[in-house]
C-alpha cells in the first residue's frame, strides 16, 4: 500500500500551521511544516513533498522567491495562500509557477478541495509516456521533456502553468477548447478559483508567442466560446 501523500505546510503563522497540519492529517496525508522561507526551501529538498501550500508573506525568503526557487527544479503543486483581495500577490504568484491560489480566510473543506483535485492532476508514468517529445507548430516548439520552448528560435522560460497550457493549445492547433476544457485540463476538474486566472495566462502566454500581444494571431479568442491555437497559413 503506497504511503499517503506528504504535503509541506509553509507559513509564518504557528495556529495556520497547526490548523492546516491537524486538517491534512484527519483527511489521510501527511503533512510536515516550515515557518519562514528558507526553512521551506530545506524541508522542501529534505522531504520531496507530494504538494505544497505556500504563504506569500513570509520572513527571510519570500513565498514568491520560494515558490520560483522550487519550480526551477520541480513540477510539484504549489498552491499559493495569500493576504485577502490582494490580486498583484495572485497574479505574480501564478507568473512565477504556482498552480493555485487561496485567499486568508479560507474554508477547509475548499482547501482540502484545491489539494485532492491537483494530486488528481499530476501526471501517471503512462501519459507522460503517451506526450509527444516535441510539439511545433508555426513559430513556436516545445520540449516536453526538457521543459523548453523556443519562439521564432529562442528559448522563452515559461512557468509550469503556462507550459501546460501552451501545451494543450499546440496539441489542438485549429480546435476551438473551451474555458470549461481548458480549466478542467489544466487545473483540474475540482477548481473552485477565479475563471479569471484563464485569462491571465492566456495574456501571458501572447506576450511571449504573438508578435504583437495587442492584436493576436496565434491565439485567438473565441467569443463566449474559449479559445483556438491558429495554424499558420499555407504561403
């Protein structure tokens, strides 16, 4: 029987720790804790955590740095917490590679929720298997298994998320995906976060694929629809 899964609890704040590991821990994971960045980053190489839940507001390293640091050398989820409404945290945090995001004060049950529905999202070895080494379509190649991906040439880092995403989009160039198919595929089936969050990667990913961002060639919007990876057109 394999072990439950291990998640890393990172916040400055002893009653979240607490609350969250006692929660985790009653829902069958386990669940070791850090207190400021830099110990999140020893226990995070110490312990390879199936998940982690990342505070933003944290001493000596930042959740942000924390969080860039660890998707530099892992695709494991991180869910990031963040101050109340506070959407410029949100959206660095998903620019850096954080998977999600929840806001203080948060609903366990939710959490629990984002957790389970993420765990559900990381690849088996079979599809990893079944993924196509390298995708190119028009301008833009990835290397699934290298993580790359070149536009016009030259290589353009790009967060998990939006690797993901790029992904999906190229392996359905000229399919219109919806928004539900999209959230569904690259998030989970189980979201509960702002449907915004699509949107802010798909600017994202325009500003490092289209030649211009402000009118998009590449990736189309399909109103009240989804959105449509263009194929180039035959010269």
């Amino acid at each position: 029987m394999p072990d439950p899964p291990l998640i890393l609890v990172v916040d400055d704040e002893q009653s979240y720790r607490d609350a969250l590991s006692v929660a985790l821990q009653r829902e069958g994971f386990l669940a070791v804790t850090a207190a400021d960045g830099a110990e999140a980053l020893d226990r995070f190489e110490a312990t390879k955590p199936a998940l982690v839940l990342l505070d933003v507001m944290l001493p000596k390293v930042s959740g942000i740095d924390v969080c860039r640091e660890i998707r530099s050398r892992s695709r494991v989820p991180i869910i990031m917490v963040t101050a109340r409404n506070a959407e410029i945290d949100t959206v660095v945090g998903l620019e850096v590679g954080a998977d999600d995001y929840v806001s203080k004060p948060f609903r366990l049950r939710e959490l629990i929720a984002r957790v389970r529905a993420l765990l559900r999202r990381v690849p088996t070895d079979d599809e990893l298997e079944d993924r196509p080494d390298v995708v190119e379509v028009g301008d833009v190649r990835i290397d699934t298994g290298r993580h790359e991906v070149f536009v016009r040439g030259g290589p353009v880092p790009m967060p998990l998320k939006e690797f993901e995403l790029l992904e999906l989009l190229l392996l359905n160039a000229g399919r219109v995906l919806t928004r539900d198919v999209l959230i569904d595929r690259i998030w989970g089936p189980n979201y509960f976060g702002d449907t915004k969050t699509l949107d802010v990667h798909v600017k994202r990913l325009r500003a490092k694929v289209e030649r211009d961002p402000a009118n998009p060639e590449c990736i189309v919007t399909v109103r009240g629809v989804g959105y449509r990876y263009e194929r180039p057109r035959a010269a």
